[in-house]
C-alpha cells in the first residue's frame, strides 16, 4: 500500500512539472524534453482544418495564416486567420477587364465561371468554356441569318455578314425592331427645325445632314444646327493710320477661313482644318510679339480681339474635345462637347500660370444652342511689357484692400497707388455670345510674376483690357466686374462677371509723409541750407582763399543751395501740373549742377599733382562745364519728353519711359570718372612722396584736398544711391528716411570739410568775430607803428601762405 501511494506522488511530481514546461513554451509551441517545439497547426487537426475549404493554410513560426483559394476574395485582407476574417465567392464576370473577352456572355459559378458565346458566335471548343481553353467566333450569316444591310433589316435581298447578325440590332437612326424589321428615321421629318431655320435636312439611310444658306455655318459638323456667321471681325482696319501691319497676315487668314464656312463664295482657296488653323493662327501671333513690345494700347486692343474671334472660330472645327498648344508667346487650352442637348457640368483649363474654373451652363449661355459649346484660355508669355502702363481707367476705390487688414493699409489707401502688372495676361472665352452679365461669374487664378505678399504698401487688384471708348484711345486695365476673392504671395484668385482678357495688378501705395519725417525734413534742409549760405559768404568774401579751387566750391554751394531751397519748398506740391514741372525741372539742373562742379573739382586737382605751373582754369570753362553741361541735358530732355517732369507724388522726373536715367545716366558717369581722375591722382602724389625731393608742404596740401573731395563725392554720391530707391514705386520708409538724412547733412559736411578744417578760414572767422565783440583801441595803432619791420614781415608771410593756397 505504502509502495502504491509513494509511485502516485512521483507521477503528480513529474506531471506538474511537465505542465509547467509547457506552459514557459508559449501559444504556439510545445515542450519537448527542455525545449520548444512548433506546432504545425495546419496538420493538428485530423477532422477539420483551421482554415474553411475554400482557403488553405500556412504554417508559420509560433502561427499560422490563411489565404483565399483561386475563386475567393477575403472579406479583410489576403493573409487572414479564421478569427479575423473568412472567405467569399468571386465574382469574376464583373471584374475589369471581361475574363471572357468579346462577343461572350459570362456566367458566374461558386469559385469559378463559365463563358458562352452570345448569338451569332460559336465556340472554338466546348460550349462552356473559360479565358484558358476556348474563343468565340462569328458564324457566318449568311447561312444563319439572311440579311439585306449592314444595319441589320431582315428581308429577302444580298446578304452581308456582320458581327452577330442573328441579333439584328437597330442603330439609333432606325425605328424600333418589329417582327424582325429595322426601318430607317426620317429625322428631318421627326425633329423640327432639327438643322435650324437657315439650315435645309436632307434625310439619308440610317442618319441626316444639314445644309447651311450662304452667311451660316455648322462649322464642318454636318448634323449641327445651322447658325449665323459674320465675318466682318476680321477685316482691316480701314481708316488711315489704325491698321496694325503685323496683324494683316492673321486677319487674311482668319477672313478666307470664315467665308469658307459661311458658304459665301469669296473665301480664297480650300478650307483647312481646325488643327492646321489653330497651329497657323498662333504661327502668325508668334511672327508678331517676336518683334518685341507693341508700342501702343491700340496694337494690344487689335491683337487680343483678334485671338480671341479666331479662337471662336476654330474651336467648333477641332476634333477632339480637348486641344493644348504651346507655342514660344502662347499657350492655349481649348475644351469642345457637341452632342444634341447642352452639356453640363464644371469646366477646369489651366496652364503654368492661370487657371479658368466656370461651368458649361455658362459656356453655353440662355440663347439658341448650336449643337456645341466650348470654353478656352489662352496665355501670352510677353503681352505684360507692352500693357504695364495702361492705368489711365483705374480710380483710387479700384483697388481691392480686405477688410481685416492693419490700419496702416487704410491710411495707404488714401492717396493714388502706382500700378505695375503681377502676372501674364491671359483671355479667357466661352461659345455663349452674351458675356457682358454674366449669371455665374467665372473664377480665375493667376500666379505672381514675383513671389510678393500683401501690405499695407501693396496689394493685388484683379483687373481685364477694356477697349478704349473711342477708337484712338486702344484700351486700358479696369476693374469694373472683377473682384479679389484671395490672395497670397505666390497666387491670387479673382472672380469675374464677364469675359475678356485679364491680369492681375500690384498696387504700390507711396510711403506717407509722417509727421516726424517732416519735421526731420525740415530740420535737416533748414541747417542744410545755414551751413551751405555760410560757405558761399565765405567763399566769395575771404580774399585769403581766392583761387581756382574756391570758385569751384562757390559754385558747388550755390547749385546745392538752390537746389536744396527748390526741394524743402515744392517737392511735394504736385497739384499744378505746370508748377510741379517747373519745381522738377530746377531740381534736374541745380542737382546735375552739382556734380558737373565735383567733375570740375576732380578735374583741377589731377592738374594740381600733374602740372607745375599754370594750373588754373579759365572761368569761362569752369561755367561751360559746371552749367552749360547740366542745362543742356534738361533742355534735349525737356524737348524730347516734356511730360517726364512731375509725377502724382513727388515734383520729380517720371519713371515711365525711362525718363529718370535722364539724371541718373550723367550722375553715374561723372561718380565714375571722378573716381577714375582720383585714383590716378592717388597714384601721382604717392610718386612725388617717394621722389628724392618731394616739396612736403605742397604735397601735404593736394592730399588733404584729395580726401575732403573723395569724402564729398562719396557724401553726395551715397545720397543718391538711396535717391534712387526713395523715388522708385516701391520705395520703402527705411530709404525714405536715409535719403532725408544724407540730403540734411551735406550743407553741413560741406561747412566743416571747406570752412572750419581749414586753418587760413578758421584765422579769417577768429578776426571776425574779434572786431565784432572787441572795441577798436588806439593803441593797436600804435603798436603798429611802432613795430614796422614785424608787420612787414607778417603782411609778407601771409602773401606767400595766400599765393599757396590759391590754386
């Protein structure tokens, strides 16, 4: 009994301790002596698999999947265990592509399918058949089922074999099958007015054509409606002087096109094609804008009216329903649907920098539908040069500014922007000849010419080409219509309700006068203008410094003083036109003045350093040079463009036509030849420093003169590199306030490089200043006569330092 009860406990010991190596195993695996072995559950089960028939099973480590048999789709995904999914039929007679191939029906069986041939076609093999093991092909006919036409009409008659003629079906243009029978519609009887009222139907088997009386046109499409075609857009401008000669070339070709469809019998040789028309259309537009920018509004009027009638034209006779063309000026994108019934639905054309959004109910319009509707957008690559100064028909309220803006935009917004065009000009088109109002506007998106975001010194305005009122006038940019929907720094978006052509503006609002630069303005000039009075007194009545040289800075001081006057007190009186004219006129000769008198200054230092003697200049040169050049330059630029002066800001040179390098174009070339006339003097005076007996005193001299004209034409020079940027469109606060700057200080370098570092200048103020604060006392006479040889030495030193000094 003992020996019983002691072989029950060994067994429990070593059956829990088998469990408890099977449990460290894990799902999956059993133990096996120490270690861990998988467990194929694909084979475990004798009776039923894991997986249902229709999959079969994968053993993996640890695991195992399932996977749907050919015939079977998963409910979730292809590799699927039973908790997780399962599988179900295929129905492979509605995949895409047909398994069974033409001319088949298919028949979806559990797990697979069968094909059969529809009626008029026999297997090549068995009658159920698959992909893999049979075809279908057409049973002749003749033998099964007589015919009289290729539309299928049963009778007696010749027979012609057709694909499953045992079905005899009716095409659209036949009546409806009855005991066998397919008979022809009469369409022009059926459908009034199938071809329009212009438009005569002649019925034929199995369809109809219409045709059209001579002025209407189907465009090519024998079963469209007849509609009314002019061809009067097309022809030259007759009166003198308003032809644009590039142009001819295009209308010729566009007028006997047009005539050859409105069957009027004058067109001038066969009919093209609407693909070979298109590609000589844009051909002819190439030849034209290769010649460069058009040099007027009314050239820009002619060429997109011109483009957008041919489009017009040409689109209804294009093949396909959708047409690009890319050319080196052009690019276009043209959408066409044809069809009985007017289409619906979105219309997108887009290009690499617009994009027209609108809908074909807009394409079509409310009026007669002429069996088509088409919509395009055509870009030009270069027509933004020659339209960039065509404003003349914006107003201040033009612009569109968003209502959550900063307050600084409305402050801006209060005085007349500038305009420059921000995007490629594109014409946007549609069939519906009513597009004044239009119900739906269309959308349009423009990408930025330069990647510029919105403030309050700029904002985009949506803008189209308004054909001049009168016409002379062309045509100009205006906003009448269009709205800004959004915008940022690369797109903006505009909503438009009528068609033309468009673009999209930047709108620069010039910098406000604020009070602090005003008073710095002011403030600046006022001391300007002490400093520069104080050097012309000083020049014209200190004998001590009489000379070539001083007459220079006279002179320089005098076309600044002026110049600095005419500035503080008319620069920004621009509502005389005449006035403000006048005011941009004096600044153009007083501040080109100034500079031809720096030339001059260059000019007698080089011959200080290179000639010994005689180095003075005959007055008669020095006013030749100092105004003649200058007032020269204002006259041929007054005469060749007298609008150039005064513009709606500043009482200023304009920036249209180029007319500011009037003054740039002589200041650069005197800043560049004074710098050339100082190096070479820099490099002489270096030459006499290092020669065996260099005169100091004199060197010394031409080299302190050397550095205050280098430090005044840098003073006057770097003022006017931000002039540059000040009256410029986008002239920004910081520019503003760096040109007012540098134009304050000048009179007041001036005064201290000429007047207060100068030794013999400083002696001639301190005797001054000692006659006017100190009462005449006798015995300075008397000491003069008491001492004659040391005022005679005196008077004779001060006549060798004065005969230094003036050259």
């Amino acid at each position: 009994m003992e020996s019983r009860t002691l072989l029950l406990v060994l067994g429990l010991h070593f059956s829990l301790l088998g469990n408890q190596e099977a449990r460290d195993c894990g799902l999956g695996f059993i133990a096996k002596g120490k270690q861990c072995d998988d467990i194929d559950e694909c084979k475990e089960w004798d009776s039923t698999p894991p997986c249902v028939r229709t999959a079969t099973c994968y053993n993996t480590q640890g695991s195992f999947y399932c996977q749907c048999q050919p015939g079977f789709r998963s409910t979730t995904t292809d590799y699927f265990t039973p908790l997780t999914g399962k599988c179900k039929d295929l129905n492979e007679c509605q995949e895409t592509p047909q398994v069974c191939g033409n001319n088949t029906i298919c028949l979806n069986t559990f797990g697979s399918f069968k094909c059969q041939c529809q009626p008029g076609f026999r297997s090549t093999t068995t009658v159920n058949y698959t992909a893999l093991t049979g075809d279908c092909k057409d049973i002749n006919g003749c033998f099964d089922c007589p015919c009289t036409s290729e539309y299928g009409k049963r009778g007696e008659g010749d027979c012609k074999d057709i694909n499953g003629c045992f079905d005899c079906p009716c095409t659209s243009e036949y009546g409806k099958r009855g005991e066998g029978d397919c008979k022809d519609i009469d369409e022009c009887n059926v459908t009034a007015g199938i071809c329009g009222e212009e438009g005569t139907c002649q019925n034929q088997e199995g369809s109809y054509s219409c045709l059209c009386l001579p002025g209407y046109s189907n465009y090519g499409n024998k079963q469209a409606r007849c509609s009314v075609l002019t061809c009067d857009q097309f022809k030259g401008d007759e009166t003198p002087g308003q032809n644009v000669p590039g142009l001819a070339g295009l209308l010729s070709l566009m007028r006997n096109s047009c005539l050859a469809l409105s069957n009027s019998g004058e067109a001038a040789g066969g009919r093209l094609t609407g693909e070979v028309l298109l590609e000589n259309v844009f051909t002819q537009v190439d030849s034209f804008l290769s010649q460069g920018i058009l040099s007027n509004s009314r050239e820009v009027s002619r060429l997109l009216g011109a483009v957008e009638d041919a489009m017009k034209l040409i689109a209804p006779q294009l093949r396909d329903n959708h047409t690009t063309m890319e050319t080196d000026h052009t690019e276009a994108e043209i959408a066409v649907r044809r069809g009985q019934t007017p289409p619906i639905g979105t219309i997108s054309l887009a290009n690499d920098n617009a994009r027209l959004d609108t809908s074909w109910e807009t394409a079509t319009g409310n009026g007669t539908y002429p069996g088509f509707s088409l919509a395009g957008l055509v870009c030009y690559k270069g027509v933004e040069r020659s339209v960039n100064d065509s404003f003349q028909y914006l107003t201040d309220t033009d612009t569109d500014t968003d209502t959550d803006t900063d307050t600084d935009t409305a402050t801006a917004t209060a005085s007349k922007p500038n305009y420059q065009i921000s995007s490629k000009v594109v014409t946007a088109f549609v069939s519906n000849p009513a597009t004044e109002h239009l119900t739906q506007p269309v959308i349009l998106t423009f990408r930025h010419l330069q990647v510029s975001a919105e403030s309050s010194e700029m904002n985009y305005t949506c803008v189209f080409w308004s054909e001049g009122r009168v016409q002379e006038e062309g045509g100009a940019w205006s906003s009448r219509g269009c709205t800004k929907v959004t915008s940022n720094a690369t797109h903006t978006v505009c909503s438009c309700s009528h068609l033309s052509s468009f673009a999209v503006l930047m709108a620069l609002y010039p910098v406000q006068d604020t009070f602090e630069l005003r008073l710095l303005t002011w403030l600046g000039l006022s001391v300007s203008v002490v400093c520069l009075l104080l050097c012309i007194l000083t020049f014209w009545l200190c004998r001590s410094i009489q000379g070539t040289r001083t007459t220079i800075h006279l002179h320089l001081c005098v076309c600044l003083f002026i110049a600095d006057l005419v500035f503080l007190s008319g620069i920004s009186h621009t509502r005389s036109k005449g006035g403000c004219g006048f005011v941009a006129g004096l600044l153009h000769l007083f501040f080109l003045g100034s500079f031809s008198w720096m030339l001059l200054e260059g000019v007698q230092l080089y011959r200080m350093v290179v000639l010994v003697f005689n180095t003075t200049i005959r007055p008669l040169y020095l006013y030749a040079v100092g105004y003649g050049l200058p007032l020269t330059i204002v006259i041929i630029s007054a005469i060749t463009y007298p609008d150039g002066y005064g513009t709606t800001q500043h009482c200023w040179l304009s920036l249209e036509r180029g007319f500011i390098w009037s003054f740039f174009g002589p200041v650069c070339t005197i800043i560049f030849l004074n710098a050339f006339i100082f190096i070479i003097t820099v490099w002489r005076l270096a030459q006499k420093f290092s020669s065996l007996n260099p005169d100091l005193s004199t060197l010394h001299k031409i080299k302190v003169f050397t550095v205050t004209a280098v430090a005044q034409l840098c003073v006057l020079g770097t003022m006017w590199i931000f002039g540059v940027f000040q009256f410029q469109e986008e002239g920004t606060v910081v520019m503003t306030y760096l040109f007012t700057i540098l134009n304050s200080l000048q009179g007041a370098l001036l005064f201290i490089m000429h007047c207060l570092l100068n030794k013999t200048v400083r002696e001639e103020y301190c005797k001054l200043l000692s006659c006017i604060c100190t009462p005449q006392k006798k015995r300075y006479s008397d000491f003069s006569t008491n001492n004659p040889s040391s005022s005679q030495f005196q008077g004779s030193r001060r006549t060798q330092d004065t005969g230094k000094l003036q050259t």
